[in-house]
C-alpha cells in the first residue's frame, strides 16, 4: 500500500532523513519511534504527501506521489489519506458531524451519502450521542476520536497518525490504541502511527525505530 524508497529529507544544513526505505503492506498497523527531533513528523508528513523529500520514490496504493502536480496531489491526499494529530484540528464552530463530513463534500461526493457513512463512522466511535456537539463541548478523548472518524470518511488507503494519544490521559490513551487495532482487523485499514507509548509499539505488527536519519536495525 505504501512503498517508500531511499527518502532523503534536509532542511538547509541539517540532514533529517537519510535513506529511508519501507514498505507497508494493507491492512498492516505498522510503529514509529525514535527520540523527539529524529524526524518521525518529518517522514510521516512525506508518507502523507504534505511535505516532498528531497530524494528518493513514493508510491501510495499504486501511485507515484512525486509524478503528481500540486493541484493532483491535493486532491489525491484528500482521497487516499487520512491524518490524525496530536491536536485534534477540529474546526470550532462546526459540528462533530459537520467535521467529520468536510473532508467527504471537499471530495464532491454526494451529501447523502457523506452524511449517512460520517453517521456510521460516529457510531463505531462510540458518539452517536454527540453528533451536534462543537468541539469545544467534547472531552480530549471523544475530540479525538471525532478527528479519526473524519480521517476515515474518504475511506483512504491509508491512516496516518502522529502521536494520537500524546495528549490524552491513560484510560482514553488506551480507548484510542484499541480502536486503530479494530480499525485494521474491521475495515482491513493500513495504519502507521507515530507514538511514544511502548505498549502500543511493542503490539503493532511491525515498529520501525528512526535512529540518526535512518531505520535501526
Ligand atoms: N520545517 C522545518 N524547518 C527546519 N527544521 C525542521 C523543520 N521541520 C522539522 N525540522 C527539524 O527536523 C528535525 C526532526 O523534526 P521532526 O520530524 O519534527 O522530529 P520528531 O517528530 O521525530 O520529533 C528536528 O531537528 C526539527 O527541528
Ligand atoms: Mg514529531
């Protein structure tokens, strides 16, 4: 789903990203770790086409990333790619729903049918009861699982997550890590999430450790 080939990545002097090769395959929950500074945003952000890298290939579900135009890339991020952050990024005057359903209207897809799989997705994260809430009226865990079920309603190739739970207590850290294990065996979704926490990297099926530009052996 995801095949990433010799990424380099410099921001004037400094080398972030020297040589990075991955490949993810569907359905696949895959780790990122490394020390804070080591480039872990800075690959995700290449992963997730918001950011070029200087050298090297990256192919998303059968497309050549760095052939695409600004405007094809725009759309192709908004189709392919879901984000989560480690702020939520809601907008604050618009509704759960309404925030999960942009993404889906940006894409011209028929409100319909935006409405009823934003709906859905609410459901599964447990806040059918939430769905005219701002964001400012939910708790840090249910803003968060609103900012995956927007990430999802494109149903894109691939969920991209950096430090989702970096900013929630233990109980809703722990709802959050649960719910991306469901999402890959539910909806066969290809995740990679940057994270600190140890438990959640021991039990994805693959963590990759970013040490000095590169993949640790
Ligand atoms: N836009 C940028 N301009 C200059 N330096 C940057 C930029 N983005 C990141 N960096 C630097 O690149 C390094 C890696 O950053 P980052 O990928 O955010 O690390 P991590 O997410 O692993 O903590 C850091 O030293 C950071 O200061
Ligand atoms: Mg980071």
């Amino acid at each position: 789903m995801i095949k990433v080939s010799n990424i380099h990545k410099r921001f004037g002097a400094l080398e972030v990203l020297k040589g990075i090769s991955l490949e993810v395959k569907k359905g696949e929950l895959i780790s990122i770790v490394g020390a804070s500074g080591a480039g872990k945003t800075t690959l995700l952000q290449i992963l997730g086409t918001l950011s070029r890298a200087d050298e090297g290939t990256l192919t998303i579900d059968g497309h050549r990333v760095e052939q695409l135009s600004e405007g094809a890339l725009a759309h192709f991020r908004n189709e392919k790619i879901g984000f989560v952050f480690q702020f939520h990024h809601l907008l604050p005057e618009f509704s759960a729903l309404e925030n999960v359903m942009i993404p889906g209207l940006i894409a011209n897809r028929p409100r319909k049918e935006v409405e009823s799989y934003a709906r859905a997705l609410l459901k599964r994260m447990g806040l059918e009861e939430r769905l005219a809430h701002k964001p400012a009226q939910l708790s840090g865990g249910e803003q968060q699982r609103v900012s995956i079920a927007r990430a999802l309603i494109n149903k894109p190739a691939v969920l991209l997550a950096d430090e989702p739970s970096g900013n929630l207590d233990s109980r809703n850290r722990d709802e959050i890590h649960r719910l991306f294990f469901d999402l890959r065996d539910e909806l066969g979704q290809t995740i990679v999430i940057v994270t600190h926490d140890e438990k959640l990297a021991s039990t994805a099926d693959r963590c990759i450790r970013i040490e000095d530009g590169l993949i640790a052996q």
